[in-house]
C-alpha cells in the first residue's frame, strides 16, 4: 500500500480530480504559449481564406518550435452529420508531444456550433482542446474544457467590396482614414470671436 503525507483525499479530490487539475493546467499553458506566438505574427490587407491560412501555418510553425509533430487536416473523432455519418470531421492542426496528451486545434473566424462540438469530442477522448478565434468583435469563450486562444484584427473594405484585415502591432497600424473632403480651401470660422 503506497504511504501518503496528511490526511486521505475526499472522493472528489482524489488521483482523477488532480489528473484533470494538471490536464486544465496543461491546457492553459499551452494556450498561453499559443498566444504569445501569434501576438508576434503580422499580417496585412489578407483575405479571409488568406488569414486563416496564415493562421494555420504559424500555428503549425509554433508546434514545431515546440519539436512536436504537427499534422494538418488531421481525422477528428466526430463523424460528419447525416447523410455522411460514414465520414469524419477534420481538424486544421493536431499535434503529438513526447510527453503530455496530444492537442487538437480548429481555426476560425466565426462562431461555429459544430466547431466546439467537435472540440468537446477531442476533449473527451483527452485531447487538449484549443480554439484559434480571429475577427474584429468580441469573441464568446467556448465552455470548458475548451481553451480559446484569440487574434484580434483590424479590418476595412477591399476594392471588390470583400473586407481585408490586417494584424499589425500597434506601433505599426496606420492612422485612420478621418475625411475625404478637399481640406485646402476650408476655414476655420473664430470660435472665441
């Protein structure tokens, strides 16, 4: 019988409770580390398609710099809906890590339902679950244990009438286009007159 310091766990306390407790904190770590990485990441005037394509190659950059194997479309454990329950989802990254459970990531720019249900499944099997969310809105946190890693970006209209959005540090983000009037031969009526 292996010898314990203090007192004996409570039921709900026990070695499950603490496997979960390290596997959450894993989760947090890994997306912090996420975080970081594609804070650094700069873009600009991309469209859609383009910015989750650059999205997911510093993603899978990121996890290599990690020395994990990365694979893209990899096969998710949830199956498609009806009529190709025969077929499964794809993930855009999972990686594999030496030490620690494998993580599986999904890249969008909108709020997908069938996003954080295929999360959820990766999860249950003991997969970190990360959720890459870019866009200019606010982003909704998915529900544990899904961890959400966010990219904020600035958009404006294309010339085919698509937006176009752009990361850019701050110090490097563009003034903002404040009038199109012919300026020169305005005046400046005397406030205080």
């Amino acid at each position: 019988m292996p010898v314990r310091a203090g007192p004996p766990s409570p039921p709900w306390r026990g070695p499950s409770y603490r496997r979960g407790m390290d596997e959450a904190h894993d989760g947090e770590t890994v997306a912090g580390s996420l975080a970081d990485w594609l804070a650094a990441l700069t873009f600009s005037d991309q469209g859609t398609d383009q910015v989750t394509a650059l999205l997911a190659d510093a993603v899978a950059d990121w996890a290599a710099a990690q020395g994990w194997r990365v694979y893209r479309r990899a096969k998710s454990v949830l199956p498609l809906p009806p009529p190709y329950q025969h077929r499964h989802s794809y993930l855009d990254v999972a990686c594999a890590r030496p030490a620690g459970a494998p993580i599986a990531i999904e890249i969008d720019h909108t709020d997908r339902r069938r996003t954080v249900d295929k999360l959820l499944a990766e999860a249950a099997e003991g997969r970190i679950a990360l959720w890459v969310r870019w866009g200019t809105r606010g982003f909704e946190p998915p529900p544990p244990p899904v961890h959400m890693v966010t990219c904020p970006v600035t958009s404006r209209p294309g010339p085919d009438r698509n937006r176009l959005y752009s990361h850019l540090p701050p110090a490097h983000r563009p003034a903002p286009t404040h009038t199109t009037a012919d300026l020169q031969d305005a005046r400046q009526p005397d406030l205080f007159g």
